[in-house]
C-alpha cells in the first residue's frame, strides 16, 4: 500500500491520506471544494462542483492517471435538487465509457460543503 499525496489538492485534514495505492487500483479520499492554497470552501454550487473535479484531477495526476482511469465515483450532495447540475458538470470533464456512479443524499458534510466526490482508479500497468 503506497500513499498518494500532492499540494495541488486540499491537505487531508484528519487522520487519512489523499489517496492509497494498493495494486493497480487507487482508491481517492473524499475531495469537497476547498482552494488547495486556502484551505478555504469556495462559493456557490457549481464552484464547489467544479473545485471537487479540480482537486480530484490533481490527485488522479500524481497517482499517475487521469479520468480516464477513473473506474467509481460516489458523490455526496446535501441538495439531491441539484443533481442535474452534478450530471453536466461531469459530463464535461469525463468522456464515455463513464465510469460507474453512486449519488447519496445527505444530510451535512464537512465545513458547510455541498458537495463531496470520492474515485476508485484503475492504473493499467
């Protein structure tokens, strides 16, 4: 088990790492909207939506991969009325086949977000 960790994606703020690689595979931490230099939760919806990809991006990239090796993604959001926003925000930044997906309903998450992705990678050797 290797951990994966890099700046250009928030530091973990509790006792986890950005990332584990285990294998071929890669399992991605949570990531909410916070400005990796701030630490900070960005305003507005799609700008959380959008920091989430973003810092997701960063840590796929220093795992070695990209979205394009993204195999599962669970997304957490607060509103489930915004879940249409999540589709078209997604639907720009992965390409088909789309990897598989799971979308919770929830009652809160960490520091007021509204939104919170976690990523299974799969690195082919």
């Amino acid at each position: 088990m290797k951990p994966i960790s890099t700046p250009d994606a928030p530091a973990a703020i509790g006792p986890y790492s950005q990332a584990v690689r285990a294998g071929d595979t890669v399992y991605l931490s949570g990531q909410v909207g916070f400005d990796p230099k701030t630490m900070q939760l960005v305003d507005g919806f799609e700008n959380q939506v959008k920091q989430v990809f973003d810092n997701l991006e960063a840590v796929c990239k220093a795992a070695g991969g990209n979205f394009g090796h993204v195999v599962r993604l669970t997304i957490f959001l607060v509103d489930l009325g915004k879940f249409s926003v999540v589709n078209e925000m997604m639907a720009a930044r992965f390409k088909e086949p789309f990897p598989a997906r799971v979308t919770i309903g929830v009652a809160s998450l960490p520091r007021g977000a509204q939104v919170e992705i976690d990523a299974i990678l799969h690195l082919v050797r």
